[in-house]
C-alpha cells in the first residue's frame, strides 16, 4: 500500500475548500484518507492535523477518541459514498438492469491503479477491524446489507417490469453480484491489472445479460 496518501481517490468524496468547511468536516474527511489509506490501526491523528490545521483540543472537542472518529468516518463518509456510487443510482433508475450494468461500466472506467491498490474502504476496513471491534462490525455491516438490500430490490423490481425471468432467485443472485464485485477489486489489487478488473466486470455483465428475458 503508498506510504503517501494521494490526493484523491474514486473512493472519496470531493474534498472541500479547506477555508470554508467546518473543522468537524475537516477532520473526517483527512481522517477517510488517513484511515483509508494506512489502516485504521496505523491512521495518524498527527498526520489528519497536519492535513486540516485544526488543533488537538478541536480534534477532541468533537472526538473524543480516536475510535468514535473512526466509527464517525464509516456513519457518516464512507457510507455517504457508497451510497452515492452504487445505491442511489439503482433506486433512481428506470431500467434497473441497465442502471446495474451502467455502474459496473462507469465504475471500472474511472477507477485507476492507485484506486484498486488501496482496494474499496468497506472490505479493506472490514479485513482489518470486523474482528477486532464490534461496534466497526455492526456498521460495516449495515452498509454492507444495504448495499445488497439494494440489489435484491433493484432485482426484483426488473422481474416485476419483466426484465428478468421470474424464476431467476433474487435474493441468491444479490449476494453473488456483490460478492463479484469485491472480487473484481481483489482480482485487480492482486495483479495490478486494470484489465483484469474490467474483465470481471465484462463477466459479471454477461451473466446479467444472461439472465434477462428475451423479446417473444
């Protein structure tokens, strides 16, 4: 993993103007980066200080251990992009397989190196603290089923409007979604490879593909 923290990251959110935003917004967002890119073990308090000019004693204020800053980064940023990334746009769509497939494309066409060498924050965390902390576990979890909540919701919905054959299993196929697409992002951090990672996805699209009814 870059011992330097990059300037941005697919995985965060735009960052703001540092003049403008609220100390406490300052923090969590050089704490995402922190955390994100050393762990959350390794994450420097000094080094999220560093990067936002606020003081320990505003740190603190608003934090009052380095835990509930974590706890803080996953409720309040991590899930936000998560949500903004891979969730919304399901709910909003009007063909939700082709909104499925859209993401997987738009996704793998932004993502760069740096962005699979980091991996996606909520499996990384999850690896790191769901067995070490529970309170990072349940929250972790809730994105995680939210996500795959989405899916089976978006799946449904296309059996409902006759995109998808009704004898498809909704719920068993969300959890294989999800799965792949971390294993894709795993695929591309073992080898390096932006190329594997499409190539997943390519996959993973022609299966969606596979299971959608064909015109009578």
């Amino acid at each position: 993993m870059s011992a330097t923290s990059p300037e941005d990251s697919f995985w965060w959110p735009a960052r703001t103007a540092d003049e403008t935003a609220p100390a406490r917004q300052q923090i969590l967002q050089a704490a995402y980066r922190e955390i994100h890119v050393h762990g959350f073990q390794a994450a420097s308090l000094s080094r999220i200080l560093a990067r936002t000019g606020v003081s320990k004693g505003a740190l603190y204020h608003y934090f009052p251990n380095k835990t509930e800053l974590g706890y803080a980064v996953v409720d309040e940023l991590l899930a936000q992009r998560i949500e903004e990334r891979f969730i919304l746009p399901l709910i909003r769509a009007e063909d939700p397989v082709e909104a499925l497939v859209e993401i997987i494309v738009r996704s793998g066409e932004a993502l760069t190196l740096g962005d699979i060498e980091l991996g996606c924050p909520l499996s990384t965390l999850a690896q790191e603290m769901s067995s070490l902390d529970e309170g990072f576990h349940q929250r972790l979890l809730a994105i995680h089923e939210r996500w795959r909540e989405t899916l089976l919701q978006t799946l449904v919905r296309a059996q409902s409007v006759g995109r998808i054959d009704s004898s498809v299993d909704a719920e068993v196929v969300s959890v294989m979604v999800l799965s792949t697409l971390e294993g894709c992002l795993q695929t591309g951090k073992i080898t390096r490879s932006l190329d594997r990672l499409r190539q997943c996805g390519l996959g993973l699209i022609h299966y969606l593909r596979s299971l959608q009814r064909q015109p009578e």
